[in-house]
C-alpha cells in the first residue's frame, strides 16, 4: 500500500454544468426521431408531419428553489409551471401538457397542497395546457417538486442555443434582475418602501413565461437562436456561445434595468448593472437576430407581439464574453451565473 488515499472527486466541486456534460456522452441510443438531445432548453423529437415536440423537465427543491416562509402555495405552483413553460418558449414553441410529480413530507397539510394545485391550474388555463398525470411519493424531508413540459412547434420554426453568427445582434424580451433583487428583499439583505419591494418580490415569486413573444421571434424566421435567461445573463449568453462556437459582447449601457431596481440600487447602494448581469430567474428571452435582418425582425416583433424588446450587443467570432463599460473600456468577464453545487 502506498499510503495515498485516492481522493473522491465530489459534485460540489466539479459543478453543475461541468457534471453535465460528464454524462451526455453516450445517453442517446435511438438516433431515430431525435432532433436534439440533452444541451438545449427543450430536447426536441419528430418530425411528426410538419411538427415536432419539445419536452423539458425542472425539479423545484424545498429549501434550495423555495422556503415556505417566502412564497405563498399558489405562487409555488405557478412557478412550478411558468419555469418550464419557458424552456418551451425558448425554443420558440406552444405548450400543451404536463406531467407533475411530488415527494411529499406526510405532515404536511391538504389544504396547502390543493392552493398549489390551485396555481398549478391557473398557470396551465393561461396557457391552454393539460396536466396529463404525474407521480406522488411520500418525502423524508421537504418537499420536492418535477414538472415535464411537453410543447410542439413547426420544426422549421424551433430555435436551438447553436445558431448564433459572427455579427449577430442580441436581443432580450425583458428587464434584467428585478427576480434577483426580490431574492435579495426576500432574504432580507435588502430593504426598500412596501410598495417597491412588493413589485421585485413579485419578478421573483411569479414569473411569467414569455410564451407569446417566442412564438413571434421563432414564427419571425429571422432569429438564429434563443435560450431563456434562467441563469443569468452572463451564464446564459454564456450558454448560447458556448453552443454555437462564437463570443459576445455586451454594452452595459443597453441592459434594461427595470425604474423598481434602480430605485432599490439608491436606497440600498448597489450597482443594479451587476445585478442585471450575474442575478438569475429572469425568465425572460435572449435571442439573436442578423444584423442585415435586424430593422424587419423588430419591425415584425413591433407589430406581433405585446412585449418590448432590447438590444445588448452583438455576438462576435472571438471566443468569450467582452462586456463594454460606459467610458467605452472592454473588459473580458468570467461567466458567472447560478451553478447548484456552486452556489452561485
Ligand atoms: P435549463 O436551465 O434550460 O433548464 P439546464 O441547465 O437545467 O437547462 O440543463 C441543460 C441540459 O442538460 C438540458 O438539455 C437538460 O435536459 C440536461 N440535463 C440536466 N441535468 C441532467 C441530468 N441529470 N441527466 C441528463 N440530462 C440532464
Ligand atoms: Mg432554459
């Protein structure tokens, strides 16, 4: 014997995504049929005629998504849903089942699991979509939540995070780190005025799946990728260039910052553009445009669709993401966002 012990590599320190792109070689055995696997939004199978179907999956953690204390039953069970009912609006799809499953403890009250479901319903009647079924266990501790989405799409419509080009622009549906400040107020590491801290609260309790302006970007046929920006900003433009072999760069001075955050950045005296960029759970839609078709894309997107639009920058061939101050200065960032084992 050496005396050396072997030391275990743990999950905690590889990290969420290293993890999994440890296990996506050798998962698809069944090539028939399968138009993307794991590393997107959605996995993406068909054709079916002209169609296919987008499937997604979210596992929501008692203690780690959520605390009972700060969400209410009903927020708990549209989140549960509007989360991954953004998985299919980012691949530009309609939503139109779900399957829920649940660990639950056995101490906890009926009545607060039919509010859940209550939210549950309401986000799924917004939607038009069914729950086709699940599974129910009982927990040893806490409440676990798994919702699979399945949606469909034209397949020439479906928008994959690999499609972005050199010269690019990027756009965004939303403002950015109004969730993540709610967090913050949540937890208390922030204060604000009722009213103030009742509108970021809500960005972070009840998102809302941007399901109609993805219809419009994919239907648009104009836009080369998209991902939902869950993660952050960063991580998640991160994601997009990382699958399509390019960089990006970002102009601080286009993030949209929400008048909410800028007044709780004052009263709290915080940079609300570090916010925007590295806070997660935004649920809003970042996608690419080519700059020749940018002025019809936001022409279409102007008459089609409720939402507004932002332009952050633009992708480049360089690897790596750049972001531009306002004095003009280039910095490369390292690409934070939130990582389960992490942490951040
Ligand atoms: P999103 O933030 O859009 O929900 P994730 O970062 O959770 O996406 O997942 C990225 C990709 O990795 C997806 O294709 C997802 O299905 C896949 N994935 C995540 N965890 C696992 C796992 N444990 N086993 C297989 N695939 C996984
Ligand atoms: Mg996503």
């Amino acid at each position: 014997m050496s005396g050396i012990k072997s030391r275990v590599l743990r999950i905690g320190e590889m990290g969420e995504f290293a993890f999994i792109r440890s296990i996506q070689d050798g998962s698809h055995f069944s090539p028939e049929g399968l138009i993307k696997g794991i590393g997107d939004d959605c996995a993406v199978i068909g054709p079916y005629q002209d169609r296919v179907f987008l499937i997604t999956t979210d596992l929501l953690v008692e203690d780690i998504h959520f605390i009972w204390d700060r969400i209410s039953p009903v927020d708990l069970g549209q989140k549960a849903v509007a989360v991954n009912l953004s998985d299919i609006a980012a691949m530009g799809g309609i939503p139109r089942h779900l399957f829920l499953s649940l660990a639950i403890p056995p101490a906890m009250g009926v009545e607060t699991l039919h509010s859940f479901y209550q939210g549950i319903k309401a986000m799924c009647e917004r939607y038009d979509t069914n729950v086709l079924g699940g599974d129910t266990s009982a927990s040893p501790d806490g409440l676990t939540i798994n919702v699979t989405a399945i949606g469909e799409a034209r397949g020439d419509e479906v928008l994959f995070r690999s499609g972005a080009k050199a010269g690019d622009k990027i756009y965004l549906t939303g403002t950015l780190g109004d969730s993540a400040a709610g967090l913050r107020l949540i937890k208390e590491e922030f204060s604000a005025p009722a009213p103030l801290a009742a509108v970021l609260k809500e960005a972070h309790n009840r998102p809302q799946p941007q399901v109609e302006a993805g219809r419009v970007i994919a239907q648009s046929g104009l836009a080369t990728a998209m991902i939902d920006v869950s993660d952050g900003v960063l991580s998640d433009l991160g994601h997009v260039c990382g699958a399509s072999g390019v960089g990006g760069i970002l102009f601080e001075s286009a993030l949209p910052i929400s008048n909410s955050l800028k007044a709780l950045a004052e009263i709290n005296n915080f940079n609300p553009y570090e916010l925007a960029l590295s806070g997660g759970e935004d649920y809003q839609l970042l996608f690419t445009v080519p700059r020749e078709d940018a002025g019809q894309f936001e022409t279409i997107f102007q008459e089609n669709s409720s939402s507004p639009i932002y332009c952050l920058g633009e992708i480049t061939g360089e690897e790596g993401i750049k972001i531009v101050r306002p004095g003009g200065v280039r910095e490369e960032v390292k690409v934070e966002g939130f990582d389960h084992f992490s942490g951040r």
